[in-house]
C-alpha cells in the first residue's frame, strides 16, 4: 500500500510542477514582454491557474497518501529524499488546505494588477494612486496569515512561506544585533578621508557592450545558456519555467556600469542554484530550492564575496579593459576595486554596498511587520519609511519614487520576503568562509578565473540537498554551529578598513 501511496504522491506533485513552471512563465512573460494592454487578461489567467493548483495542493486524497505514507513510513532517515518528500509536502500540504480557493485566487489578482499599478505610480512618483490597492493587498495578506494561524506574530505566518522553520522573534533578535554593529561602521567608513573615484563607474558604457561582457562572465562563474536565457526588465529577478528553463532578467544604465552588472551576477547567482538542483526531482521537496534565505545567499556570494573581490578583478578587469576600451583604458586596477566597493548610505536597496544593505533590509522588514500586524495604517507609510532612512542611515528619501515605491515586492503581496535578502547576507558569508577552507584559499582560484571549485562546493553542500534540510540545518552541518552575524561582520570590517584606511 505504501509503494503506491508514494509513486502516486509523486507523479501528483510532479503534475501539479508543471502547473506552477507554466504559471511562472506567464508571470516572466509580464515583467518582461506583455504588452501594456494585455495586463487586465494576463491576471485572470494568472489567477486561473493560482486555482487550479491550489485546488491540487489540498486535494483531500493528497491527505490521504501522506497520511498512510506517516503511518508507515519508507524512509528512517528524515533527510532521505523519501522522507523529505513526505515531510514536506504534508507541511505545505496542510498550511495550504487552510487557505480558501477564493483568497487565493483573489490574491493572485490582485497582486498581478498590484504590481501594473506599482509600475505607473512609479514611473509618476504618485503614492497616492497606489495606495488603496495596497491596502488592499495587505487586507487580503492579514486575511492569509489569519487563516493559516500562528503563534507568535500574526507576520511569522507568512514568513514561513518563504523561510520555513523561522520566526520574527528570532529575526528582530538577530537583526537588532547586526543593525547595532553596522550603523557605527557606517559612520566610521563615512568620517575617511579617501575619496572613492566614482566617476570611472559613470563614463559611458554602451548597453550593447554591456550585454555581452555581462554574458561572458554570467557564462564563466557557471551559467548554463543553454539552460536559461537574459532579458531586461523594471526590477531585475530569476524566474524559473521548469528544471532546463531558466529566466534572468536586469536593467542598463549606460552611465552607471554596476546597476546591469551586478544585476546579472547577483542573478545569475539564483540560476546557478537552480541549474543546480536535481532535475530527476523537479517537483518534489529534493529538487527544491531549502529556503529563499538560502537562495539569497548564492546571488549574494557571487554577486558581492566572489564578484567584489580583489581576486576576481586581477582576472576580469583585464577583460573589461578590452571590451569597454575607451571608458577604461586609463585607470588603475586598485582605482576601479575602489570604486566598485564604494561605501555610502543611499536611497536605492538595489544599488547599495555591502555594508549599508542589510540596513534597507531592515527598514523594510520593520515595516511590513508593523502593517501586518495590524499596528501601522498604509496611510502612514511613506511618513514611516522617510523616518527610519533618517535614523539608520542618515538621508531621507527627496520623493516616493526613491522612497516608499522603489520595491516590487508589496505590490505582489510578498510580505515576510524581504528579510531574507539579509538571512542570505549571513548565510553566504557563513558558506564562504567554509568553502575558502576547504578549498585552502579561493582568491587563487579566482584570480586564475577557476570559479568551478567554488561552485561544485556549493553544488555538493547545498544545491543537490533541495530541502533534505532546512537553512539553518545546513548552516549547523556545513559550519557546525548555528547562523548568527559573526561571519558577515569579520567579512565587512576585515575588507572595508584597509579600503578605507580606518583602524
């Protein structure tokens, strides 16, 4: 009975993947191609398809399946990939049967004009016009975590989404820490005398030059073009539309060399790891990403620990010299590292170092918090969010457009996503500081431009155990003690002081 218990919870979940990829692509395909007039139908399919595999999800015989599978289970060891399947689609299975087919179809729509509205309210610096559909979309995310329950923060249900096992308690705990080291580090990096020259990064770099350098390196760390593709988009993102199909988008500057490179490094970053997963087991818990926080912390490691290196610029800039000969023929290697790890606080979360952006981070998770929790109206946002700019890193947003509005992410109804940009800060300076153990040292690797080493490390300690464990197990088991803020910190201050010249 449990053989076929388990072959047809697989082939269900498998089925109901293709579901999702499709529904991925639609949603790729809005960000990226759609024409302007297609959005209002483009939310009914959307939604459409947000039905279909709810309804799926909590099918009652998927109950049933894994209910007799519990019973009598095929698997002793609970990080099996039998065992794992089972753990987690009974998780997911029962968080899911909670929530109503209407919400979630009524969810689903309304983040798909969401994020149309968020576009034009944007694009005309009008907050105003956003906001009753996010009000609305908060009314309908309380509405979610409401019903799915929980028992600390009403916020932690929906947190879990997106890292399953944490909780805002530990969050706030760890963030307060961080925050209290990283606020006077500013400051100190601020009070240096050396001046950063800024000016090489805003020379014209023609797009069409951009593009393919930016492919080149992309393709060098590990991205598969036969397996994922490059487009431009409003706010870069990775999509995947099935286990060989693989989506990264960013966005050019012509003036301003880092905001389409780094884009696509810290992309390409996610894709690797999804070209990493097993595609024996796409659809099933082993074939799947562990947690966004550890998704965050490959784009982070190749974007910032890799990509803003020393070492891997004695490679690349020789490179980038010959591609982009006329911006960058007179400077110095040591100026352009310089300036590529510039340090200041500034308005844009996608734009920002690596010391201030946890700090963004930690802005927007205090106030997503305090709109699901009921405890701030939508009103009072932009006020709120101006405040704490002020506070923690020490400017204050001129307009909504570089302010309040600058994120997708409220817009699509993705509350308790953006503290798991900075989970993924801590995690990838954890997994760095290991595999540069283990493999006795990758500033040599990089300066060869060997990037295989790093990323078979990663393949075989994280990207093939899906979700066989959970982030913070696979911090425990890689590092051998629990995630805190410790290696983030060394990283920061041990590259940022000697840049810098403070003590």
């Amino acid at each position: 009975m449990g053989d076929k218990s388990w072959e047809d919870l697989c082939q269900h979940a498998r089925e109901t993947a293709l579901l999702e990829s499709t529904a991925g692509l639609l949603e790729w395909d809005e960000r990226t191609k759609m024409p302007h007039g297609a959005g209002a139908y483009r939310a009914e399919q959307v939604s459409y398809l947000a039905g279909m595999i709810h309804r799926r999800r909590t099918d009652p015989q998927v109950g049933q399946w894994l209910e007799e599978l519990n019973a009598e289970p095929l698997e002793a060891d609970r990080h099996g990939d039998m065992a794992t399947t089972v753990r987690e689609l009974h998780r997911q299975y029962h968080r899911h049967a909670k929530l109503p087919n209407r919400l979630v179809e009524e969810l689903a729509r309304a983040a798909v004009l969401g994020q149309q509205e968020w576009v034009e309210a944007r694009r005309n610096n009008d907050f105003a016009s956003f906001r009753p559909r996010l009000q609305r979309l908060v009314e309908l995310s309380r509405e979610k975590a409401d019903a799915i329950g929980y028992k600390g923060a009403r916020y932690d249900a929906l947190l879990e989404e997106y890292e399953p096992g944490e909780n805002s308690a530990n969050l706030s705990r760890l963030f307060a820490g961080l925050r209290a080291e990283l606020v006077p580090f500013v400051s100190e990096l601020a009070a240096s005398t050396r001046k950063v020259p800024r000016e090489i990064l805003n020379r014209r770099y023609p797009v069409a030059l951009q593009e393919s350098f930016g492919k080149q390196i992309a393709e060098a760390i590990g991205f598969d073009f036969q397996r994922g593709r490059l487009d431009v988009t409003d706010h870069p993102f990775c999509a995947g539309a099935g286990p060989s199909d693989c989506r990264i988008t960013t966005r050019y500057n012509e003036n301003f060399f880092p905001m389409a490179f780094f884009g696509i490094l810290h992309e390409a970053g996610h894709a690797i790891y999804e070209q990493g997963l097993r595609t024996e087991m796409y659809g099933l818990p082993p074939g799947a990403a562990a947690s966004l926080g550890i998704h965050e912390s490959q784009s982070r490691m190749w974007e910032n620990f890799v990509g803003r290196s020393r070492s891997f610029w004695e490679y690349t800039f020789p490179l980038a010299q010959a591609v982009f000969a006329e911006s960058l023929r007179d400077v110095a290697l040591d100026d352009f590292y310089f300036a590529v790890n510039d340090v200041r606080p500034s308005l844009i979360r996608v734009e920002a170092d690596e010391a201030t952006y946890n700090l963004h981070i930690i802005v927007r998770y205090e106030l997503e918090q305090a709109l699901i929790n009921d405890e701030m109206p939508v009103a009072e946002l932009p006020a709120a969010w101006n405040a704490k700019y002020r506070e923690y890193l020490g400017i204050s947003p001129p307009d909504d457009r570089s302010g309040v509005l600058q994120d997708v992410h409220w817009s699509a109804a993705l509350f308790g996503y953006f503290p798991t940009y900075t989970l993924g800060n801590l995690y990838a300076a954890r997994f760095f500081e290991c595999a540069d153990r283990d493999l006795n040292g990758l500033s040599g690797h990089f300066k060869r431009g060997d990037f295989a080493g790093l990323r078979d490390w990663l393949r075989t300690k994280i990207h093939t155990q899906g979700q066989c464990y959970s982030a913070a197990e696979l911090a425990q088991t890689i590092s051998g003690r629990p995630l805190d803020s410790e290696s983030l910190i060394t990283h920061l201050k041990a590259k940022f002081r000697p840049l810098y010249a403070v003590a």
